[in-house]
C-alpha cells in the first residue's frame, strides 16, 4: 500500500507538534511527562530562585521547582507564587516551612522542606509557609556588624586618649617631667650611694657575721643532738605544770587567810593588855619590876658562884672533902 504525500505530510506535522510540546515541557520543567504532587508557595523575595531548581528534605532531593510567577505587584505587599513538584512518595504535614537555601558555594539556590512528623498531612495544591536563609554575604555582614561597631567605638575611645595624651604633654608638663626625672635620678644615685656603704660594711663584718652564722648553726647542732633531752625536759615541765593544776591553792589561800585573822586577834588583844603576855606589855610598872627581879637574881647567882660558903657552909665544907 502506497502512502499518499498528504498523508505522510499530516503524520510528519503531527510528531512535531509533539515533539514541540515534549521539548517545551522539558525545557520548562526538565523532564517529559510532569508527575507527583503540586504545592505553593508565596514569597516576598525568591532571592535568584529558579525554574528546576531542586526541592531537598536532609539534603535529599524530592522534587523540583515547577514555575515561578509575579503574583501582586502592589509594592505594598509584594508576593511570588512558587509552585513545587514533589515527585517523591512522602507526607507533607501541616507544619511544613520551604526555606530558600544556598546548595552549594557557587550560589546556587534550592528549597528545603524542614518540617516535623506531626501534624495533619496536607493535600496536594496546599500552601507552604515560606522563608528565606540569609545568603553567606548577609551571614558575613551580621557577624561582623558587632564586631564592626566595637571597633569603631573602640576607633573613638583611641582618638580621646591620644587627645587627652597631646593636651597632657605640653610644655608645662614636660618642664614638671624633667624635674621628676633629675629628682629620681638624684635618688637613684642615694641608692646607690647606699647600696656601696652595706655592701662596704658587709666586707668589713664578715668575720662577725661568718661567726654569728657559726655559732647559730651550733647552737642548731646542739639542740638536734640533745632533743632527747630537750623533749624530757618538756615532758617534766608537762608533768609539773600537770602537779600544779592539781594543787588546792584555794583551800591553802583559805588557811592562810584564816592563820592571819588568828594572828590579828592576838595582835589586838596584846594591844589591849589582855591577858598575861597582854598586860606584861603594857603595865610598864610591872614589866619595871621583872626587870629589877631579873637583874636581882643574877646578882645572886653571880654571888653564889662567886663565895658559895657564904649561904651554904656544910656544902662548902663536904665539897673541899
């Protein structure tokens, strides 16, 4: 069967339209047939998003941005439709947020579903909530903004200093430096004056002070050698101080106490004569009389002694027998 030229024409025309909307949906969206789940999401700013760009959950590919379109441009409130093709077979919940993200270091933009496994599961053509991560540019810049304004207060605080310094050193103040530096300098020399004089006085001393050392490590050498000693003495001083804590000093206080009263009674009472002894003190008369009695008596033993014959005749005689 012979094909007609129309015919042949017509099938030719017909592969490539197809051939036309197969290229233009690959072109678009980078594959043939679309397939998997629609989703939106509206932005303030897509921050170089495009068309094909990857959509990743931990990194791992899912799906693909679809399209991205100008939804209002009321500059009030602007706001980009992103719709998202998600061709893998997982839950999208309630609580899932599409963050624009940076997937590699050249710049390149991505979206990346960050949600938790709670919640209810959202139907497909849902709408995400979208955020955007600052860009390594921003993150550098929000780092360093503190960092910059420290510096340029830090730039400041530098600039009064170094002007409180120039209004400081002015003449004046330099003159008042300058005496500072002769007076120190004149008790530099004072030191030095003094630090010759002891060391002068040390050179003539050694001798004594080479003794004073001797006799200090004697003196060290006995004491080690006669520790023994030394600790039995303690231990005596111990124990004699342990004998005196033991001692009733109250009760000989109280004794001596009461031997002095005794003693003042009897003073009292010889002071006012009572008694023998009492009035022997004070009747002068009789004290006179014992007295005469007393140097009689000696008188009369001194007589007897003297001429025993005299009052004692047969003793004398039996004596000279």
């Amino acid at each position: 069967m012979k094909l007609s030229n129309e015919f042949k024409v017509g099938v030719l025309t017909i592969i490539s339209v197809l051939i036309l909307i197969f290229g233009y949906q690959y072109l678009r969206t980078g594959q043939f047939l679309q397939k998997g789940r629609t989703y939106f999401v509206y932005y303030t700013n897509v921050n170089g998003l495009s068309i094909n760009d990857k959509v990743l959950y931990h990194g791992f590919e899912i799906g693909t941005v679809q399209d991205i379109n100008l939804n209002s441009l009321d500059s009030q409130q602007i706001s980009i439709m992103v719709e998202l093709n998600i061709t893998e077979d997982m839950p999208i919940f309630d609580n899932a947020e599409a963050r624009i993200v940076n997937s590699d270091l050249l710049g390149e933009k991505a979206i990346s579903i960050i949600q938790k496994h709670e919640g209810n599961p959202l139907p497909e053509g849902a709408v995400l909530k979208g955020t955007v991560e600052h860009t390594l540019s921003q993150q550098i810049e929000d780092e360093l903004l503190p960092v910059k304004n420290k510096i340029e207060v830090l730039v400041s605080n530098i600039d009064s200093v170094i002007g409180r310094i120039q209004g400081i050193f002015n003449v004046d103040f330099q003159g008042k430096i300058n005496e500072n530096l002769i007076s120190i300098e004149g008790a530099l020399v004072n030191i030095r004056n003094i630090t010759q004089n002891v060391d002068e006085i040390i050179a003539m001393e050694k001798y004594h002070i080479d003794t004073i050392v001797g006799d200090v490590q004697l003196i060290t050498t006995t004491i080690k050698n006669n520790k023994e000693e030394l600790d039995r003495s303690i231990k005596n001083f111990a124990d004699i101080s342990d004998s005196l804590s033991q001692v009733e000093f109250k009760k000989i206080f109280g004794d001596l106490a009461n031997v002095t009263a005794r003693l003042d009674a009897i003073i009292a009472k010889l002071e006012t004569g009572e008694g023998t002894l009492g009035e022997l003190i004070q009747d002068d008369e009789l004290y006179d009389n014992l007295k005469k009695v007393t140097v009689s008596l000696n008188q009369l033993v001194k007589d007897i002694q003297e001429n025993p014959g005299r009052y004692s005749p047969s003793l004398l005689r039996i004596g000279t027998k």
